[in-house]
C-alpha cells in the first residue's frame, strides 16, 4: 500500500476516517509494512490527536479505541478488515488451546485438530469414538481432506460441511466391509467440526452429542444440539426406519438398546435403522468486540458440565492453553467417567468479560458413563 493511498484514506470525513486511521495505526507499526512514513504538516495535529490523546507519546493500542480487549495482542487482516468494514484480528492456530483426558475408561477413544485448509480458511474438530476408535481415527485422519476437495467446488461452508460428513461416512462404510475386523462394522464416532474463514465468518456442522459453543459478553451461545433419541423428530425418523428405542437401567434411551444418539459417522449396522450422517449445520458472524471464545467439547465435558460452567471456568484462564486443560480436568473432578476433550480457539475480546462470581450447579449427572458415546 502506497503512502499516498494512506493519505487519502486519512484525509476521508466521517466514519470512513475513524476506520481509516485505525487501519493505518497497526500498519504504521508494522516495520515490514512502511519502513518510515510521514503526514503533511496540515495534517499532523488531526493525526496526533486520534493516536496520542492524551499526549503521552506511546502508541495507542485496540483497547485506546475501545474495540476489544487487547490480551491476544494479534494483527488484524486487512483485506477482510476493508471488505466488512470492521477490524477483524487475526486467529493464530498457536494460540489454541487443547487438551484430551483418559478418564476412567480403559482407552481414549477422543480424537481431535486443527488446521489451516486455505489462505482463509481455519478448520476445528473434534471427535467422539464409540465401539472402538476405528471410525474417529479416520475422520480425524481423512475429514480435512473431504474439506478441501469441497472447498475447491463450493463456496457455502455448510454445503462443504454435509457434502464432506456424508462422502467421509460412505468411506469408512467401504473400508469397514473390507476389513477383517468385524467391530468396525459396529464402530462409531460423533463429529462436531467448525470453519472459520477470514476470521469473521464461523460455519458448524455436528453429528452425535459433541458440542460447539460460542462465549458471547460472557454467555454461551449453544451452536450445536445434541442428537439424542429424546428429540422428537430423531426419534420418529428412527421409528419409520424399522429401528426402535429402548431405555436402559439409568432410564437414558437408545437406538435399537444400544446407541445413545440418532446421528453418527460409522455405527454401519444401524443405518438401516435411521441413523443418519447428515449433520445439522450452523453459521454466525463473529462480533470480535464481544466474543471471548469458541470452544469444542466431547460429552464426557458436556454431560457433567453446563455451558455457562464452561464459559465462567475458561473465562477464569490466563490463555486458551491453561482453559482448555483446565475445563478438562474440571469434569473429571465432577466425576465424569469418559473421556474429556476440549478445543478452545480465541476471539478478540478474549479476557474481557470475567465474571468474579462464579457459580457451579452440583445438580450433576453423574450417569454420563451409562452412555455409549
């Protein structure tokens, strides 16, 4: 970008200057971007008063301006900045937090990554075997890819999402009739997998009962439902299918006495029976100025975790890192007996909306483990 374009866009009225000066303020101190840089005389009051208000001499950070907490001290990206009209940081994947917990089961069938997919695009999993970890090893191993193909065919991420659940699921049906192994045939896995492209747009798709939740002002915002036989319209397509719901000792139903959701990758002896891999799909625009985090969750967090729980004990983090192992082993203090997994990506207000009275709910399901999942 030319000086003379950064002149012009300083010397706008309006609104446009405040978005103007803005952009330029992190550019000016970017050295890699403009090694020295200097505004008209006639300028240099108007300049001075938008970034040394008051006079000190030191630079202004995003928070001078009231836009959002400054914790994650990333870069913006600028050509999404320009298109929507707003600042938009950059989320770096080294800032990601991650941590998977045994629990009590015998194995840890979790999987969970990230990853970049494109120059704009970010991609998050995480995954929940059952019957074995046949079926969530592949999705982890293959779903990027899926994604990508797709992406290079159709720009609607959530046309990209059901395309890659569906492709990935009739995969693993092919490998599994192959295989010697029988389980496989019985094998499953949840997939709560999320997109995000140019750090604004966010695009979730979700099959089984592993969750995605957005922290807004310190509030979850649930961006997936679980896919349980309690639901109604799981539970009459089940029923059309020839399946049937049973209801084991802890009163928790199941899908033909067995599987304790309606959607999954895998369970192949039940797709006959209404378990479908189509995953229901959500998307929502980032408010960076309001939202902390995007945090993924299998069920052995879920189940013994409420979301505001979630939000309140990340929000008492010093970084995604600490939250994540945090969250993990929270629920295995609560008494969880499966596998915990969580993935918490920050946003631009990351930090800034603590709450100092946290209060847990002791109301818990202990049963979580009596669930096949």
């Amino acid at each position: 970008m030319s000086t003379a374009i950064l002149v012009t866009v300083v010397r706008r009225g309006g609104s446009g200057v405040k978005r103007g000066a803005l952009l330029i303020s992190r550019i000016l101190q970017d050295n890699t971007w403009i090694t020295s840089f200097k505004l008209p005389i006639t300028n240099h009051r108007h300049f001075s008063s938008r970034f040394d208000p008051d006079s000190s001499g030191r630079p202004a950070t995003w928070d001078s301006f009231g836009i959002w907490d400054n914790r994650i001290d990333e870069p913006i990206q600028l050509p999404p900045s320009i298109k929507y009209g707003k600042l938009i940081p950059q989320i770096s994947l080294s800032k990601v937090g991650c941590s998977t917990q045994l629990g009590k089961r015998k194995e840890n069938e979790d999987r969970f990554n990230y990853a970049k997919l494109t120059d704009d695009i970010l991609y998050f999993a995480v995954y929940d075997g059952h019957g074995g970890a046949s079926a969530a090893d592949f999705c982890n191993r293959f779903m990027e890819k899926y994604i990508k193909d797709f992406l290079s065919q159709e720009q609607d991420m959530e046309k990209v999402l059901t395309k890659a659940f569906l492709e990935i699921n009739t995969a693993f049906a092919r490998q599994a009739h192959l295989s010697a192994n029988a389980s496989h045939l019985t094998c499953g896995t949840t997939a709560t997998v999320a997109l995000l492209r140019e750090g604004i747009e966010l695009v979730v798709a979700s099959v089984g009962d592993s969750r995605a939740l957005l922290c807004r002002k310190g509030k979850p915002i649930k961006l997936t439902v679980d896919h349980t036989p309690e639901r109604k319209e799981e539970k009459q397509r089940i029923k059309e299918s020839g399946g049937f719901i049973a209801w084991n000792s802890l009163g928790q139903p199941h899908v033909n006495g067995r599987l304790a959701m309606t959607r999954s990758i895998g369970d192949l002896d039940l797709k006959s029976r209404g378990v479908i891999a189509d995953p229901e799909t959500k998307r929502i625009t980032l408010q960076h100025a309001d939202d902390g985090f995007l945090v993924l969750t299998t069920d052995g967090i879920n189940f013994i975790v409420n979301s505001q729980e979630i939000c309140d004990i990340i929000n008492q983090c010093h970084d995604p890192s600490e939250a994540a192992q945090v969250l993990a082993e929270q629920a295995i203090q609560y008494g969880t007996e499966d596998n915990s997994t969580a993935i918490v990506v920050p946003f631009g207000a990351w930090g800034k909306h603590k709450n100092s009275e946290v209060s847990f709910s002791f109301s818990r399901g202990f049963a979580s483990s009596g669930r096949w999942a």
